[in-house]
C-alpha cells in the first residue's frame, strides 16, 4: 500500500483534491439551484431532492460523463501558446480548480446561485493571462460569455412566463379546473416526456456513443411523448376521481397542483441527469489534464478521463448537495417568490427546453441563470410585486461578479501554486 502511495506524485493528489473541492461547490451551488424550484414549490422535501438529485447526478456524472473532455474549457485559450509551455497549464489548472471551489464556496455560503461554467471559464482567463499572455485568451468567448448574463435569464424567463400563463389560462383559471385537467393535463405529460427525451438524447447520452442527430433524436422522442400521454392519461383521470366535484375550490386546487408535482419532478429529474454528465468536466477536466500530463500524455487539446475520475466528480457533487445545497435551494425556491407545483414546474420545464434550444442553435448559456430567469419569469406572470427585488439584485450583481473574481482569484492560486511546487 504505502508503495503504490509513494509512487503517486504530490501533483495528482492535490489536483484530485482540488477536483473534488471543485465538485463540491458545483453541487452545493449548481445542483441546488436547479432542484430549488421542486423544494420550494414542495413538490420535493429537502431529504428527497438530496436524494433524487443525487442518483441522478451521480448517476448522469459516471455514466455520460464522458470519456474525453477539452483540457481547456470552452476553447478560452490558445493552444498553440499552451504548447509551448505545458508545465504552466499544470499549474494553472490547479490554480482554476482552486479559484472556480473557492468561489462557489462563498457564493454558496452567501445562498447565491452562480455560474460553475463560468466559474471555471474566469479562472482559466486568469492564470492564461499571466502564464501565457493577455493575447492567448480568446476574448470573443468572453464576449459571448457577457451576453449570456442576458440572453439566459431572458429566454428561460420569457419561456417559463409563456407556459405559466398557459397553465393559468387553459386548467387554473377555469371554472372546474379539474375537469380542465383531466382534459388537457396529458398533453402537458406528452411535453414533459418529449423535452426529457431531447434532453437525454440529443444532450445528455453523447458520451455513452449515444449521440443521436437531431431528427433522430426528435423521432424517438416524440415516440416517448406518445408514452407520456398515455401514462398522464391514467393518473390524470385517478387525481380527478379522488376529487369529488362538489368540493370546496380550495381541494380542487390542490388537486390540480398533486398533477403539476408529479411533472415538476420529472423535469427535474431530466435536468439533473443532463447536468451531472455536462458539467462534471467543470471539476474533472482540470483533473484529467494534470494526470496525463504527469504520465507523459500530450495533453494539449483533449484528456483522456478515468473511470475513477468520473466518480470523483460524482461523489464530489452528491456531498455539496448533501451538506449546503439548502442554502442555494432556499434563494431559489423561496426568497426570489412564491413558488407553487404549478409555478415551480414551468420554471422546470422552460430551464429544459431552453438548453435545447441554445444546444441546437450554439447559443451559450448558463443552466444556473436559465433557472433562476425560469423563477422570474413565472413570479413576473403575477405582477413585479410578486418578486424580491432585493434579492433579484444581488443574484443578478453576483452574476456579474462571477468571471472577474475567479480570474483574480486564479492569478494569485496559481503563483503562489507555482513557487511552491516548481522545481
């Protein structure tokens, strides 16, 4: 034992320490906000969303992680330059690992939803400017980063403000909705299962060589839908019979909304599953970069990833979920507005269907700020009193903050990494 310790360099024991960190903060931050919506329309208890969050994440982490990931996220840097000096990216991923956990550490503390991408982008902005030079950052990507702090909250918000007034209009709003329910409530079901089939297999499964083109992927989700229409057909008309019609307004509500808890749930399951095999490699790259760069693999454009890497990762994720995931969860689901299973699940639903979109078009786009956009653009349906304006700011400066910290917190990781571990 103690000899195959030894024969593990100090430099891969700390990148998969930092990796871990940095796993931890995407779940303590990332994957909190995305199960918000579900905990605080009480469609899921805390215990429960820890639990559905984290077999899915995990589950979504190992399995579709991926077996190669970019050493460099999102093409932030000039890899001709890299190549030049790749005893550098060493140290600067070890500084970005360090910078991106750090950074979701406070954010998370502080129960503010940030950016993992963009986290571990800042960071890389950071130690590249310093080690390879202001001029190897690709400062279009930056560019297109800034515009997405708009156009994410934006088109998930306007999505999730259009399907809610949807729902209001077409079941909530009328004069039996559960009559209204049981005729409409299975298309919605048909939606869900069609969006939780795009999501998984025109995003989620490529890496399991399941990357389906976009017309297959269509097809066969269609074909899911079809299930899923059948499926809200049956519990549909079971919610409606346990709910006589000569009662009270109050009961036929909450009948409507055990409807909209089952199909919250389900998108939320969907788009955990897609978060932990995309955004996985937001702690594990770095790692995977390290460690083939230690056993003498070129490294410079794309790493090879282990099968224990993919666990680290998912473990990572599951326990900052576990352990401060509320503090995120209680932002999102009840201090920017009252959320309600109906409410909560058009949020869900329009988080899901604006990856897709983005993904199709290459749009780039944060998970985080599309959900918390999906919760305004719901509480927006109510009137601006239903929002905490309050807290609508500081989320909102947080965001904005998010790219220039890491990469200052990145610069000063990464010397401090270098003169302590250069040779």
């Amino acid at each position: 034992m103690e000899a195959w310790v030894s024969e593990i360099p100090l430099v891969v024991w700390l990148a998969g320490f930092l990796a871990l960190y940095m796993a931890w903060g995407i779940g303590a931050n990332d994957v909190a906000n995305a199960m918000g919506t579900s905990v605080g329309s009480g469609a899921l208890t805390l215990g429960g969303a820890v639990l559905v969050a984290g077999v899915l994440e995990f589950s979504g982490a190992f399995l579709a992680g991926g077996h190669v990931t970019d050493t460099v996220r999102k093409g932030m840097l000039d890899m001709d330059k890299v190549a030049l000096a790749p005893e550098l990216l060493v140290y600067g991923m070890l500084a970005a690992l360090s910078s991106a956990g750090t950074l979701l550490l406070l954010a998370s503390w502080k129960g503010l939803p940030i950016s993992t991408t963009h986290s571990i982008v800042g960071a890389i902005i950071g130690f590249g400017s310093v080690a390879f030079g202001i001029e190897a950052v690709a400062w279009g990507k930056v560019i297109q980063i800034v515009l997405s702090w708009i156009t994410s909250p934006l088109l998930g918000g306007a999505l999730a403000f259009g399907i809610f007034r949807l729902i209001r209009s077409l079941i909530l709003n009328q004069e039996d909705p559960i009559a209204s329910a049981r005729t409409r409530g299975p298309y919605f079901f048909f939606v869900v299962f069609f969006v939780i089939g795009m999501v998984t297999l025109f995003k989620g499964l490529k890496n399991l060589h399941l990357d389906f083109d976009f017309a297959t992927a269509l097809l066969l989700s269609l074909g899911l839908g079809a299930l899923g229409f059948a499926i809200g057909s049956v519990f549909v008309r079971r919610v409606a019979a346990q709910v006589a019609a000569g009662e009270d307004e109050n009961r036929r509500t909450r009948g409507v909304e055990r409807i909209f808890v089952v199909l919250q749930i389900l998108t939320a399951c969907a788009v955990a599953f897609a978060h932990g095999s995309n955004d996985v490699a937001n702690s594990i790259g770095p790692l995977a970069a390290i460690v083939n760069a230690d056993v003498g693999i070129d490294m410079v454009k794309q790493s090879a990833v282990a099968p224990w890497m993919l666990a680290l990762g998912g473990v990572g994720i599951v326990f900052g979920l576990a352990t401060w995931g509320y503090r995120v969860m209680e932002t999102i689901g009840r201090k920017i507005t009252e959320l309600t299973p109906s409410r909560g699940f058009a949020a869900e639903l329009a988080a899901a269907m604006t990856i897709i979109v983005a993904s199709r078009l290459g749009i780039p786009v944060s998970t985080t700020h599309i959900l918390v956009g999906g919760v305004l653009g719901v509480g927006l349906a109510r009137g601006i009193g239903a929002l905490d304006l309050r807290v609508v700011g500081q989320v909102f400066i947080s965001w904005v903050a998010t790219v220039p910290l890491a990469a200052l917190l990145s610069i000063v990781f990464f010397y401090l990494l270098k003169a302590l571990l250069a040779p």
